[in-house]
C-alpha cells in the first residue's frame, strides 16, 4: 500500500433508496483523459491532509499508466459516474478498487476502495452512498469476502463516511520520513 | 432620482483628464495619510490613549463608598446571585461591550498581535462610546488557535452584554464569529464580516433603486472572498439576489464549482467553498474581466491593490453600472477613472469622496438597538434591518449618485437604525427588552446623544486639555 493508493470519500449523507444524479458504468479506457484531472484533484486534497501524501510530479503520467492497467485488470475495479441533465455525457466522478489476497486471515479475499471522487456539485446528493454500494457489489462479484477503504488518517470527513456506514478501524498505517 | 444620476454624469467625459486627476489624488492622499499618522502618534503620546473610565454616579463624600462598594455593594451582588440576569440592570452590563481582537489582521497592516491592535481597538472603543453611547472595552488577547480565543471570550462574557470581534482574520473569522454566537446568549459581531456587509448592502439598495435595478435581477459580482464579501454574498443570497448570477472573484479568478483549488476550500475555508457550490461562478469561469462582462454591480473589497479594477472592467460592464471599490486607502480604481469609464454610482470606503462605506455608519447603531433590546444574538435579519433603515436614512434627505449613504454629519439616521434593529429583535423574539419602535428611538436618541455631550463637557471644562497644535514646521510643510 502506497500514499498514493489512497481514498477519499465524498462529503455525502445517506440517501435510502440512493436517487443518483448520475449514470454509473464501468470506466472505459477512453475515460482516462477525464479521469485523470479527477484523480489528481482526490490526490491533491490528500497532500492537504499530510506531507507525506505530497503528490508526486509525474503524478499526472502516473495516472494514466495506473488507470489503464487496472482498466484491464480483471482483480480491478474502475467506474465512471457521468452526469445527468447539462452535465450529461461529463465523469462528474469515478471510483477506483481492487481485489487483494488476504494470504493469513480470513476471508480470503478483500475488495480495497482506493479512490472515490466527485466532483462538489454531485456532493451530498446520496451519491457517494450510492457509488459504495456499487462498488461494493462488484468487488463481491469478484470474490472479495470484505470490503475496505483507504483515505489519509487525517480526513475525517472519509472517516466518517464510512463509519455511518459499518466500516471500522482495522489495519492502522502509521508512517514517518526517512 | 434619474435626473441626479444623469447629472452626475454629464461633466465626466473627458476622461484622460480625470485619470490623471486621480493619480494625483492618490498622491495628496499619501502625504495626508503620513501627516495624519504623525499627528497620530503625537497626540497618543500627549494623552496617553483615548480612552478612560469613568464614575457615572455622585460620590458626595467618602461616605458614599459604602453605597457603590462594601458593605452595601454586597447586597446588590447577593440580588443578581439569586437572579443573573439582574446583572443587566443593577450594572452597567447591559451598556458594555468588549472589543476583542486577536491582533491577526489589524486594517491593512496584517497580524501584528494583540498590544499593537490596542490603539485600534481604543480607537474603536472611542467611536463605539461617541457614536453609539455604548461603554466599549479594548480586549486584545493573546491566544494560540481560534479554540482559545472562544473560550476567553466565553470566560470573558459575564462582564459584558456583548461581544464585538475586531480585525480577526479570515477565514477563522466565520467559524468564530458563528460558534460564539452559538455558546453565548449575548449578542456577538464581527464588525469586518457584518459591519462592512451590513454598509455596503444598505448603498447597494440604494444604487440600485437610482439606476431603476433590483436585487433579483442584477448580475453581481464580488472582487475579493474575505471577511467583508462572504458575508456581503450571505446577505445578498438573503435578499433574493439569484445565485446563478453572482460571482465571487479573488486573486484565483471566478470561484466556481470546478475551480481547482475548491476541495482545499472545503477543508480550509468551508463558508467560501459553500458560496463556490451555491454560485458556481454566477455561471462563469475564468478571471475579473470575465466575471465583470455586461455585470450590473461591482463590489470590490480586496486586498488594497491599486489598479486590481481597470477602467476596461468598467467599459464592458452593463450599462451604468454600480462600482464600489472598497479597498483602503487606495481604492481598486479611483473614482473619477471609474466614472469617466462609465459608472453611474461610485462608492468606496473614504470619507474624502463620496459614497462613503462605513462601518461606523452601522456598528454604534447596530449595537445601540441591540443592546437597548437586550437581544440574544444578531442573526442576518437583524443586520439587514439595519441595513435597509441606513438606505432609508439616505432617502429621506435625498438620493443622487453621489449620496447613496448618508454620511457621518448626519446622525439623526443613527437613532433610526438603532430602532429598526431593536424592532427587529422583538420581532424575531430574540429581545429580552420589548420595547415599542418609539421608545427604542427615544433611548437612543438620549443615549447616542449624550456622549457628545460628554466629551464638549469634557473638553470645556478643561478636564480634556486642548489638542496641541502641530510643531509649526510641520504646520508650513503641510
């Protein structure tokens, strides 16, 4: 797990049943030139949080290497949030997953949300709420037994996002320079 | 009312002329600024301060200690023990305001700490008392984070019966302002956020009446997101004014939705990113010219960059377009390069031209009426009273281009606004006092009164000496 594989959750409030203004689809590898700029504002709002999140300078060309690679990876999760009405055809938003082994515990399998984005507009519109759920199905689809999420120990709106939502504290990353 | 506006106009064509009136203006106006400070720093010397306490009851003989102190003070302290709020009759409490200040944003001369934001804050108090006959006390503090000063100011507030927060800087000045108004039952103002606010709005009205405008329908936008703006937006949101058509400019450009730093907003300064998701740019991106084309209304309130607005913005604004530029000393543009760029109304924040938005126009009365009501708090409504009975005031002796705000030499407004305030307490059911409109005029038109009288009592008694004239060298130079 790097600094770079981080998420963090948008400012939303439940929503039952989630009413979405947005149409959510796998991402396809044509999304990238858009998902990129929204990977790096999620990045940037991260290094807010720590030093140790300070975004990288080939951040950006990383991006693109590490959305199409896990475009095609069938152990990864990407989805592409497009908007409704003006923004209609626009990724207002994306998520990013991926299945990893569990080699010692069980279950075997975890789904690890690393990236949730939206843009501001489509916060606090239930539809982060609705982006976990679905994100959380296809990880299960997958095989994951668990799902968890990785954000920067400092946000605590994330932090919240998932504890009205069932998620705990698990594993605590604790890092310093070197 | 559109006879004035058209009159005003009509000797500002030649533009290149007034240009350079205006620089040459600003140049008077620097040498005059040092003059003053020196005279300043003389006349703080030769008083040692502005201000002083001072005993409002008879002492006849020393006999009378034994009334205002021990023994018989006791009973009057055992009386509000039993009944706290007592406090506010049985002491001067209900008169008394603390000016506090953590010296993080002193005018424009930036965070120089609390001991070099005293003299402002005498300064403040002096108004406070000449204006409003309000008992107001300098409070700088010294405090670690914005959780400290909250809590002093709570450990503060028995002594007072409100709380005025003075040169605090953005944006903890929001976070502040709004959880103190939450844990105290007195009322609490930032005068940079409302006071300023509470002015600009109030010539805004009027501008907009002159130039047959409405808030409604009016393209705005706002140069400048601090203190005085966030708020300015709030209350014009408040007014009816149509988000979509308001823009909040600052030195990043247009504040929209998308704007890349708005997540850093979120964590850093959530009153601004929640105005950038309700706005979202008025619709626009990009900079100052774009927010500015076929706008209505300009309100800048920066920080002071002379030229920061350029006669072009004004030229490719709608037609006779409504430009406050706030900025002191040195306004974003000057006056004349505005009008003669095109603008019907021209406001800034200097008494040496006209139009002058000024917070001493509102906080004296604004706490006059607050204070007489005995209020809980100073919601939106409360400052927008104000607002609206300051553009009254201006009405009633006239509206032209050049007097959408009625100005200091006219304090038979300030009465008025006290009122409207205090009658906007009741009505809120916020008043402890529920004084009739009538009384609430009658008490501050006594009070705000009698501080003037005080200090030309003061002064012809000799118990305020005589200002000391300027050493004569300088009296030639200037």
């Amino acid at each position: 797990m790097t600094p770079d594989e981080s998420a963090a959750a948008p400012d939303a409030t439940p929503a039952k049943p989630p009413t979405a203004p947005i149409h959510l689809r796998p991402a396809r590898e044509a999304d990238i030139p858009t998902i990129v700029p929204l990977l790096l504002r999620l990045k940037r709002l991260n290094e807010e949080f720590d030093p140790l999140l300070k975004v990288r300078e080939d951040a950006e060309a990383q991006a693109r290497q590490v959305l199409r690679q896990q475009i095609a990876d069938p152990k990864a999760v990407v989805l592409a949030a497009e908007g409704i009405g003006p923004d209609i055809g626009k990724v207002v938003g994306y998520v990013r997953a991926i299945v990893r082994e569990r080699p010692f515990y069980a279950p075997d399998f975890e789904g690890v949300i690393l990236d949730i984005y939206l843009l501001p507009l489509y916060r606090r519109r239930g539809v982060g709420e609705f982006l976990l759920q679905e994100v959380s199905a296809a990880l299960k689809a997958k095989g994951a037994g668990i799902v968890t999420a990785e954000f920067p120990a400092q946000n605590e709106i994330a932090g919240r996002f998932y504890t009205k939502r069932g998620f705990r504290p698990v594993t605590a990353i604790q890092a310093r320079s070197l | 009312m559109s006879e004035s506006t058209a009159a005003s106009e009509a000797p500002l064509r030649p533009g290149r002329r007034k240009a350079k009136a205006a620089s040459a203006a600003a140049r008077r106006s620097e040498s005059a600024t040092d003059e003053l400070g020196r005279r300043a720093v003389e006349l703080s010397r030769f008083y040692g301060g502005k201000i002083e306490t001072v005993p409002k009851v008879p002492v006849r003989s020393l006999h009378d200690f034994s009334l205002w102190y021990s023994p018989g003070v006791a009973e009057v302290s055992r009386a509000i023990h039993r009944e706290p709020d007592l406090s506010f009759e049985l002491t001067g409490r209900w008169n008394t305001v603390a000016i506090v200040t953590d010296g993080s944003r002193v005018l424009g001369l930036g965070d120089i700490g609390p001991v070099a934001a005293l003299p402002v804050m005498e300064g403040k108090a002096l108004l406070f008392k000449f204006l409003g006959g309000v008992n107001a006390v300098p409070v700088p503090i010294r405090v670690a984070s914005p959780d400290q000063l909250m809590s002093t100011v709570e450990a503060l507030a028995p002594a007072f019966g409100g709380i005025n927060l003075e040169d605090i800087a953005s944006p903890k000045c929001f976070g502040i302002l709004e959880e103190l108004s939450k844990r105290l039952e007195i009322p609490v103002w930032h005068d940079d956020q409302l006071g300023t606010a509470a002015a600009t709005v109030a010539g805004l009205l009027n501008a907009l009446a002159l130039t047959h405008r409405t808030v409604r329908e009016s393209r705005t936008v706002l140069l400048g997101a601090g203190a005085a703006n966030i708020a300015t937006a709030r209350l014009l949101l408040a007014l009816g004014h149509d988000p979509h058509r308001l823009s909040l400019v600052d030195h990043k450009g247009i504040l929209d939705a998308e704007r890349h730093d708005v997540d850093e907003l979120m964590l850093r300064n959530p009153w601004k990113y929640r105005l950038a998701l309700k706005t979202n740019g008025g619709g626009r991106s990009g900079d100052l010219a774009a927010a500015l084309d076929g706008a209505d209304v300009l309100v800048a309130a920066s920080t002071p960059t002379p030229g920061a607005v350029r006669p072009e913005h004004v030229r490719a604004m709608a037609k006779d377009p409504i430009v406050f530029a706030l900025a002191n000393p040195d306004p974003e543009i000057w006056p004349d390069e505005a009008r003669a760029a095109g603008a019907a109304i021209v406001a800034t924040g200097r008494s040496d031209f006209s139009n002058q938005v000024n917070n001493s126009l509102v906080f004296p009365a604004v706490f006059r009426g607050v204070l007489d009501a005995r209020a809980r708090s100073i919601p939106d409504e409360i400052v927008l009273a104000a607002a609206r009975e300051l553009a009254r005031g201006a009405e009633r002796r006239g509206l032209s281009a050049h007097h959408i705000l009625p100005t200091m030499e006219e304090p038979e407004v300030f009465p008025e606004v006290a009122a409207a305030v205090g009658d906007a307490a009741v009505r809120l059911g916020i008043a402890r006092h529920r004084l009739s409109h009538d009384e609430f005029l009658e008490r501050a038109r006594t009070l705000m009164g009698r501080s003037a009288r005080l200090v030309r009592a003061l002064a012809r008694s000799g118990l305020t000496s005589p200002m000391p004239r300027a050493p004569s060298s300088r009296r030639r130079a200037a």
